[in-house]
C-alpha cells in the first residue's frame, strides 16, 4: 500500500480543477493499494484554487497570498494518514508545491525549474517514507 497523489489517479483536484492522470500509476493502481491523497485540499484550499509556488520556505498563490500554512496543514493531515496505514512509500506528483520531488518551479510563476521538493515530500521524507515522483516509475 502506497499514498499516491490524487491527480495522478484521475481525480480532478489540480489547482485548475484538473488531473493528470497517468497510465502507469492507474494500471499499478489495479494491481496494489494506492490511496489517494491531496495535501493541497486536505490543507483547506479550493479546487479550483489559484496556482501557488514556493519562494525561499513559503508558499505564495500567484496573487501574491501567502498560503504557507495550508500547505503545513495538508503536509501534516498526509502524514497523518501515512502513518495510521504504516504506509512507507509514496507516489508524488512532480513539480507541485506539495508533491513535487527533486524538482519544483522557483516561485517567480515563469515556469522555471529549480532542484528542490514540495511541502509535503519534504515532510514525509523527513518521517521516513520514501518518495516515487510519477517520473521514475
């Protein structure tokens, strides 16, 4: 059993009220357990939200909000449900504030890459739990 992030699994939940659904993860999907989770909704956001991105530690939406603390709130309700199913893996969608693993946008909304991982890998890695983004599957 693996937390995998929700878009990946088809649920329209992306900040455009969108998914990105991906075939490898839904096919392994019908062979393990994969419980889908959204640390961006499980932290109170909308869907659809305003797109965010992390700038030195914070998160800001690109109006300029800072939505830091949702994203703590769904960090940790992720973990939450890791560790009531003893779940050590995850599946994490790239890029994203929360999910992304080794690479994430730099804050600036012109779709530049930087080295560095979401909200909540940062938080389950810490715990732990090792991470799978959608690429190295």
């Amino acid at each position: 059993m693996k937390l995998c992030s929700a878009c990946l699994l088809g649920i329209n939940c992306r900040y455009d009220g969108k998914n990105k659904a991906n075939k490898k993860i839904i096919a392994l999907s019908k062979k393990e357990n994969l419980i889908p989770i959204c640390p961006e909704q499980l932290g109170g956001l909308n869907t659809p939200r305003t797109l965010s991105e992390i700038k030195k530690d914070k998160v800001f939406s690109k109006e300029g909000k800072d939505v830091t603390l949702n994203f703590n709130h769904g960090a940790k309700e992720a973990l939450k449900i890791a560790k009531m199913l003893n779940i050590t893996e995850a599946i994490l969608k790239n890029r994203s504030p929360s999910c992304g693993c080794g690479e994430i946008y730099d804050g600036t909304f012109s779709g530049k890459i930087v080295k560095g991982d979401g909200i909540t890998t940062r938080l389950l890695k810490k715990n732990g739990i090792k991470i799978i983004s959608e690429d190295e599957l």
